[in-house]
C-alpha cells in the first residue's frame, strides 16, 4: 500500500485566517493530494466559491473541518491517513473529453466516503455544524468586544510610546489569558492588533 505523507500543522492557530473586511473566517480543510501522495491541513486562500483546478478535476481532494487546532488537525490526518493510502493506491488520470481528471476506484470510493465519516462530514462532504469535534479540538474565536474591557491602557501601560513589539507581547498575553479561562487551549482575537494599536494612536493624539 502507497505511504501517505502528512504535512503536520507547526503552529496552534495556523488554520485561522480572517480576512479583512470579510465577516466570517476562511472556511478549513484537510486536503489528499493524489499527485504528490500528501496529506495537509490548510485554509481556503481563495474568498468566494471558487477553487484550484486541481481541485477541480478530482486531484486535490478536500474535506471541510472547523478551524481545529494545530494539535487536533495532526491528530485527525493521522487516524484517517491508512484511508488515505487506500485512496493513493486505486486511482488513475484519465481524459474526460475535456480535462485530465482523477477518477477513483471501488476501494478508493469506499475509503474517501469512511473518511467523510470520520470526519463527520454531512451529504456530499460537506460541512455540518458540529461534526464530533470538541471544543478542545477547536482554535477558540473571540471578538475584540468580548475579549477586551477598555482599560488596556491603564491595564498594560500602553503610551504614546509602546512598541509595536510590545503591543504583540500584550496581545499574546490577552489571547493566553483567554485561552487559560476557556475550553479550547488556543484562542485568537479578530481585531486585536488592531485594537491596541488604535489604543496607541490615540494616546499619541492626545499628547500632540
């Protein structure tokens, strides 16, 4: 059977991705490229509904996850790597009177809809709200009004004068302190950045 390699996640939020001026983030997948025989946890680059030919023509394969953890998305691509040798071992590229395509054997067919199933994935492979995953699992989301009180300032010392690098070491401790009190071990803050350093301008202003 074809070995599959995983392209493990190195960071605990690196599936988070919230694009400015979008409302929502960046949809998540585990994607099995047939090509190169990998297995790797990604979000969706692109905004809208379109997507990579590759994808397209049945190359790339992708399975909608929520925004996991670093931690849970090398997990996940573990347990359902031996499916996805199946898949790398019963597949052909074949001309489909338009485009090279990837079309699946009996047995690839069979594992590709037990990892749907592993992953909880609803009709079509597509994402349902919970899917089995806990809220360990989950990179946990917060808005910048639920997660600040308005005495940052007075809270960290923040002046006319912080720097930027010390603007990221309070936004690593708010999201620490967040994770610490919540249910899932990684959180992150749309906004924040943004946040402190409006917190800075406005000092500078008022000191002008």
């Amino acid at each position: 059977m074809t070995d599959v390699k995983i392209i493990r996640c190195t960071e605990p939020d690196e599936l988070y991705r919230h694009y400015d001026g979008q409302s929502e983030p960046q949809g998540t997948y585990i994607e099995l490229d047939l090509q190169q025989e990998s297995l790797l946890a990604d979000y969706d680059a692109e905004v809208g509904s379109g997507s990579p030919a590759a994808v397209r023509h049945g190359f790339e394969r992708r399975y909608a996850i929520p925004v996991l953890t670093g931690e849970a998305a090398n997990r996940v691509m573990e347990e359902i790597a031996p499916l996805a040798a199946r898949m790398l071992a019963d597949w052909e590229e074949i001309w489909d009177g338009n485009n090279m395509v990837a079309r699946l054997g009996d047995d690839a067919r069979a594992a590709e809809a037990e990892i749907e199933e592993h992953l909880g994935l609803g009709y079509g492979g597509k994402r349902i709200e919970f899917q089995g995953f806990g809220d360990g699992d989950l990179v946990g989301v917060w808005g910048v009004d639920g997660a600040t009180n308005g005495y940052e300032a007075e809270e960290y010392g923040i002046t006319a004068g912080t720097t930027s690098e010390r603007l990221d070491e309070i936004a690593a401790k708010i999201t620490g302190d967040l994770a610490e009190c919540g249910e899932s071990p990684v959180a992150v803050v749309h906004g924040l950045d943004e946040y402190l350093r409006g917190l800075r301008a406005e000092l500078a202003e008022q000191s002008a």
